[in-house]
C-alpha cells in the first residue's frame, strides 16, 4: 500500500504485515492520496509537486511544479495524470515523462480529486463549480486488429472528444457498396463544447499504411452510406484529416470510416496491367489487308 504523511515522505508498506518497504521525501506535506498505474506511483505534495515514484524501489522518476500546493489526488487514464492545485488550475501531464499536456483555470483552489468516465475528466473546485473535460486527443484499437488509432481535434481550445468507439464493418447492415474495404473498420466519435458553426479539424493517425488502393472516407448513419468530401490523405498514407462543421447544439457526430477500393487489374497476353483498357499496350488483333 502506499500513503502520504505530513513528514513530508510517501510510504510503501506490505498491505498483510504493514512492514516498511521504502520511502521517499517530497518538499512538503503530502496529504494526496498516491495513484498507482503501470508500475508508477502518483502523488502531489504541499511543495507545489506532482511526483511520479517507482512503485517498486521507490525511485524517483519525474516531477512536475504547478503554481500552489498539490492536495488533490491525481488520476490516471488513458496515459494522463490529471490533478488539481492551489492555484486554481486542473493539470493533465503525461504520465510516462510528467510533460505538460494542458491546464484549465477555474475561479478558487481545486483540492478535489478528479473522476474519469470514459473520456471525461471531472473535478470540483473551491469556486463552488464542478467541472467536466473532454480531451482534444484520444485513441482506440481498431476493431480488426489492425492495431491503436489515434484521433486529434484542432483547434484544442475548446470543446473535445466525449466518446469514441470501434466497431466492425460486418455489424452494421446494409454492407458497404461493393468494391470498398476497411481496413481499421469503423469509428463513431462525438465531439462537444464547441460553438455552433465552427470549424474543427480531426486528425486521424492509423499505425500503419493504408493498402494501396483508392482512399475515400464513408459514413454510415440511419441505415445509409454516403461519402464525406473533405476528408484527405497524407502522402505516408497514415494520416487522415478530416474537416467538420459543428452542428447549432455545438456538436459534432461522427460514424464513419476510411475505405480503400482495389486497383483492379486486367491480363493482356499473360501480363496483368493495373486499372484497365485504357492502360494497356496496343497491339494488332488482325489486319484487313493480311
């Protein structure tokens, strides 16, 4: 188990005997109740500190100093440690390196300790306001296998991804029109928070080339699928961008996925030739005059 102590020191005990495994010694108080993910350990200290301890050794791995005292107790999802601070704001660091993510501002100290729900962060503040916060970056395994997509919005300043999810094309009916692919599926996502009618940008980065093949991006919705125009392709074919324009409620909804349709190919005198007639070498079939 491991606690903060107004000595200043976050302990590591063994949960049956209560014996003393090790101990690290911040600046200040830690009244921060220590989160554990992925072998590392959380805490924040009355020394303005959010510290990232090895869960087994102790060792210290990263800090990072925020404008006030650190009494919120940090949480940790999807590779984000998110905790309050004295001075007002509510931080997301990242937690393998304690790199600035973002911050918000509110009104009096955040002492509280946030909740995450899905990709919603929630926190109260001394402001007597409880907040929720929706991520400008978020990510999901393909439902074919294919490996983690992750999926950007800009500009980051307002509104976020609030859910995203991955499903397989054969789940939905009817099937795509013939000659499509997916190769990463499907994904549905809504972004909330924005302004009605503003523009947003999302960015989606596949873990591998898309097959060689046409690109398009289709969207599937009550039953029926239609292509999205402003969807394009890098040249690395990894990286997808899609522009939306949020909707009067300040939303934007998206079910949908990128396609490829096969170069088909045709053989010629035993030699196949990519994309068609049009593409094939002329030859003499037979002459009028032979």
């Amino acid at each position: 188990m491991y606690v903060g102590s107004a000595d200043h020191k976050v302990y590591a005990l063994d949960a049956a005997t209560g014996a003393f495994v090790w101990s690290y010694t911040t600046g200040a108080f830690v009244l921060s109740s220590p989160a554990v993910s992925g072998g590392i350990v959380y805490v924040g200290s009355f020394d303005d500190k959010v510290y990232a301890l090895d869960a087994a050794s102790g060792a210290f791995v990263w800090s990072y100093t925020t404008g006030g005292s650190v009494e919120s107790s940090p949480a940790v999802s999807g590779g984000i440690v998110y905790v309050g601070s004295a001075d007002h704001k509510v931080y997301a660091l990242d937690a393998a390196s304690g790199a600035f993510v973002w911050s918000y501002t509110t009104s009096n100290a955040v002492r509280s300790s946030p909740a995450v729900s899905g990709t919603v962060v929630y926190v109260g503040s001394d402001d007597a306001n409880v907040y929720g916060f929706a991520p400008a970056s978020v990510e999901v395994a393909s439902a074919t296998g294919a490996g983690t997509v992750t999926f950007t919005m800009s500009p980051s300043t307002a509104g976020g991804f609030t859910s995203l999810s991955a499903s397989a094309v054969s789940s939905v009916s009817p099937a795509p029109p013939a000659g499509l692919t997916f190769p990463y599926g499907l994904f549905s996502f809504t972004i909330s928070g924005l302004a009605a009618g503003a523009t947003v940008t999302v960015t989606i980065t596949l873990p591998s080339a898309l097959p060689a093949g046409s690109f398009s991006y289709w969207k599937f919705q009550s039953g029926v699928w239609t292509q999205f125009p402003s969807a394009s392709l890098d040249s690395t074919r990894t990286i997808i961008t899609l522009t939306f324009t949020a909707s009067a409620s300040g939303t934007v909804t998206d079910p949908g996925g990128p396609a490829i349709t096969a170069i088909q190919t045709f053989t010629v005198s035993g030699m196949k030739v990519p994309g068609g007639y049009r593409d094939c070498p002329r030859a003499t079939l037979w002459d009028s005059k032979n």
